[in-house]
C-alpha cells in the first residue's frame, strides 16, 4: 500500500483490547475494540486479573481485524506503537509483551505511548486542527489530568485527581444505586430527566488555588444523602441504597452529575484564564457526557474560549489514538528498545 505513514496501535491499558491502522496520524483505516463491558458488570467495576486474561485471549482476534478492515498487511506497516503508561499493570504487560512480538517478528520499530497523551492529542484523528498551545483535559474512569499541549511532543501536566477520577466515582455510585455497569451513560441517561439543583452536593477543592481535583467527598456524601449522615462507615462497596422512587433517583443523579461537571469546568476555564489558553480540549471516557459537553461549551463560549471534544467513539479507550499520537514519534525517530518496562503510573520519558 502506498502513500502515507502507516502505523498499527495497540491499547490494552485497562479493559479494552484494541488494535488500530492509522495514516500520517490522522487517517483512521481500522478501529477494532473489543469490550470487556459483559465480563466486569457483575463486580460493577474492572477486576484487574479479569481483564489481563480478556486481553490475551482477543488480542490476536482484535488483530486480524484491525488488519483485514484497514486491508494493510504487517509489511506495509512503518511502525507498532504499544500503550505503556498509565494503567493496570497486567493488563500492560499483556499488551507490551504482544506489541513487542509484532514488532520482532515483523521487523518494524517499536514507540511506547502515554496514554494519557494520546487522548489529549485524539482531537486530531476528527481532523480538527486546533492551534498550539492548547489547554487539555483529560476524564476518564481512572484519571482526570489537565495538560498544557504545547506541540504533539510536549505536555506538561499542571492538574490531577487527588483522589478518585469522575468515571470512577460514576461507576461507583451507579453500583451503590443498583443502576448497573459501566455507570457514566445510565447517569448520563437518568440525569437528563432529574432536576441537576434538586441536592446541594459540594465540589471539591473549589477554593484550592491548584488546578487539581478531588472526587472522593463528593462520593462520601451522595451515599449519606441517601443513607443518612454518617453512614457510610467502613468501604462504599459494603453499602447498598434503598430502593428509590422514580422522581427521587432522577433528581439524584442530575445533582450528582452537575457536581461533577461543575468541578471539572470550573477547575478547568480557570486554568485556561489563568495561563491564557484560548482552546480547551475535553477528551476521555468522561468527555461523551452530554452535560460536561454542553457546559463546558456553553460557559467556555461566554468567556471567549474555545471547547472541542473528539466524538464520543474517540472518547473511550481506543487504539486510534494511540497510533495518532506515535505518528509524532517516528517522525523524530524516537523508538523504544525492548527492554523498556510498562507502568502504571504516569510515566513521561
């Protein structure tokens, strides 16, 4: 196949096993993701050695997909890029060690990506070309980060949770509420019919002059709202709501979720004030919320900043960008050798 860079992505950071063909950073020819949704619901949440095992046994088949769908074969490839930071570190090790087996038996260079990274660069892979420097934010059931882009090649985070991300506090109360896995579209869902000033839930670390965030008193109090003051002694997963009348439930959730909204625009345009961005990208699981995208826009707008969301597809975890954002790296020829390690940590060299 000619013309163009091509480069094969490979995501297995937490629970979906995803390989993508991508051109010059940009070009989608293959998306494959296989959920893990069906294997998690009944934990109402990612059981680590759960989802490593998931990867190993759809890697291959997630791969012959990839490749048949974008019609590349291995040799027209020009690199493998692999996810090697953040994540669960044996759903990593799975993922590395395949990508690392490609790239031997294929004779292609290796790039390990950040992926928090490539989320905030996926605004790219809608061919939306914001100008750098740019304002990122990043929220997903495991982070929520806010990143100075200031080219494809140099992020400086100056933001982070403190504590839980907003997808995980999501999940975490949609399971205390009975409403299933995973918990940010069912809110998303029951919010939109609820009343979002119905509870007076706070926003965490509001007054802080960081840009971090903190989800974890939020959580606390939903749960004595509902249980009463104090009652929530001991883990969350110990705790199970009363069942709750229609009205009620709808209420809750739209507070709870405006909650989480306010904390992620409010920290965020203040950031952008403060360090003069004039875009904000919102990427990540969390990003597909139609709440933050309409606020974040809407009050971005009225303050002369720009906000762009990759779509929804390109929210969720997904090999595309992981690829998109190696593009970068082979055009500098940064590759990784094969004795490079994942991490589960936030990891920028």
């Amino acid at each position: 196949m000619s013309g163009g860079r091509l480069i094969l992505g490979v995501e297995t950071s937490c629970d979906e096993t995803a390989v993508a063909v991508v051109r010059d950073g940009r070009q989608i020819l293959s998306s494959s993701v296989a959920s893990q949704i069906e294997t998690h619901s009944p934990y109402g949440g990612v059981v680590p050695e759960l989802a490593g095992r998931k990867h190993l046994e759809n890697l291959v088949t997630v791969l012959q997909s990839a490749l048949r769908k974008s019609a590349v074969k291995p040799s027209d490839l020009d690199a493998v890029a692999i996810t090697s930071s953040p994540g669960l570190l044996g759903a990593l090790l799975v993922g590395t060690t395949f990508a690392k087996s490609l790239s031997m038996g294929w004779s292609l260079p290796l790039i390990e990506v950040n992926h928090l990274y490539a989320h905030a660069l996926s605004i790219f892979l809608d061919n939306r070309r914001p100008r750098f420097p740019f304002l990122a934010l990043v929220a997903s059931g495991g982070h929520s980060s806010l990143f100075e882009v200031l080219s494809p090649r140099e992020l400086n985070q100056i933001g982070r949770t403190r504590d839980d991300a907003p997808g995980e506090v999501m999940d975490k109360i949609a399971k205390f509420l009975g409403l299933g896995y995973p918990g940010g579209p069912v809110i998303d869902r029951l919010a939109a019919q609820g009343d979002p000033e119905a509870i007076a839930f706070p926003r965490g670390l509001q007054r802080d002059p960081s840009f971090d965030f903190s989800f974890s008193g939020l959580k606390t109090s939903v749960v004595n709202h509902v249980l009463g003051s104090g009652a929530i002694g001991g883990r969350l997963a110990d705790h199970q709501a009363p069942p709750l009348e229609k009205t009620a439930l709808r209420d809750l959730a739209a507070s709870f979720q405006e909650a989480v909204v306010d904390s992620l625009v409010s920290k965020t345009l203040r950031a952008a004030r403060d360090r003069g961005f004039r875009t904000v990208v919102v990427s990540g699981g969390v990003a597909a919320n139609s709440r933050l995208r309409k606020k974040m826009a809407d009050q971005g707008r009225s303050e002369g900043i720009r906000a762009l969301f990759p779509s929804p597809r390109l929210c969720t975890d997904n090999a595309a960008m992981i690829a998109g954002a190696a593009y970068h790296l082979l055009k500098s020829g940064e590759f990784s050798d094969y004795s490079f390690r994942p991490s589960p940590r936030m990891k920028t060299g």
